[in-house]
C-alpha cells in the first residue's frame, strides 16, 4: 500500500494497524476518522514507528494512544 498520498482508504488501514499492533481496547474512538480531521503526515509517521517495534511496554502504548490523540485537527 503506498502511504505516501493521503486518501481516507489509507487513513482507514493506518488507524486499523495501530489499533490491532496496540491491542487498543478502546480503538472505536478513532473509527470513521475522517482524512480531513487528521495530521496525515503525523499519522504516518507515528504508523511507520508502530510498525518497527514487536512489543511495547504499557507506558510506550499509553504514550502511543495519547499522540494517536493528537493527531486529530482542531
């Protein structure tokens, strides 16, 4: 999948990612996030160091959950 052109399908598959790498249990919270309501560069990014790591410490997801918050558009 090339991340590089922002689109809602891959807004879509990034939020799906990151929710399933952190076992978000609250991950409803950034269904049907709208590319228009998002930091897509941020998104990408923060995708990209999800995706490098095999574990995550519960102080590392907390902290990826919080920028994951961050990203959204004021």
């Amino acid at each position: 999948m090339n991340l590089e052109q922002p689109s809602q399908e891959n807004v879509d598959f990034i939020l799906k990612k990151i929710t399933e790498k952190l076992k978000m249990v609250n991950a409803s919270a950034f269904e049907n996030m709208k590319l228009e309501q998002v930091h897509y560069d941020l998104l990408v990014e923060l995708y990209q160091l999800i995706s490098r790591k095999n574990s995550f410490s519960p102080r590392e997801m907390q902290m990826f959950a919080e920028e994951l918050s961050s990203i959204r558009k004021n």
